[in-house]
C-alpha cells in the first residue's frame, strides 16, 4: 500500500507546480496586455509646440494666466498659453505652449 502512495503524492505535487505557473503566466500576460492599452489609449501631452497645420481640426482654448509684479517696475506681466487639442493618426494628442506675454 506504501508504494503506491508516493506516486499520487508527486502527481498532486505536479499538479500544484503547473497551477502555479499556469497562474503566473496569465498574471504575467493580463498586466502585459493592460500596460499595452494603456499605452495605446493614453493622452500624448507635448509643450511649447504649436500645430500649424491647415488640413487637421485643432481646437485650441487660449489661457490669459494670473498677472505677476515685474519687480523693480510699476508693470504687470502675464502670459498668454495655448493649449491644442487635435487627433493624430489614431490617437489624440494635446499640445501647449506659451504664445505672448501681456504687459500692463
């Protein structure tokens, strides 16, 4: 009776080894495969470009920023930014970038 047992000891033991790897793997592939879509999906952000472009619809929002002291001066500055929102190839990419400076 004792030496059929060691057998069915190693096939469960066999067992557990190939669930294991089998678990493995398929962790090792789903986070492959999220880190991919994501990449795919994502936003692309760039600065201080601007797309010039006449055949692409770009939707550009203009940002007049919080006006700051110039020390030493009795003026005002603050920037002028831009920030394009257009679709490129598959994916939609986002741009900004500082156009003019407004002194008052």
């Amino acid at each position: 009776m004792s030496r059929f047992r060691f057998p069915s000891l190693l096939t469960a033991i066999r067992a557990i080894i190939i669930l294991l790897c089998g678990l493995m793997t398929f962790s090792i592939l789903g986070y492959a495969a999220y880190r991919i879509y994501q990449e795919l999906f994502r936003e692309r952000h760039v600065g201080d470009i601007v797309n010039l472009e006449p055949d692409s619809d770009v939707q550009v929002k203009f940002n007049l920023v919080l006006f700051e002291v110039i020390r030493g001066t009795p003026y005002l500055m603050a920037t002028i930014s831009s920030q394009q929102n257009y679709r490129q190839s598959y994916y939609e990419k986002e741009a900004a970038s500082i156009r003019n400076f407004f002194i008052f």
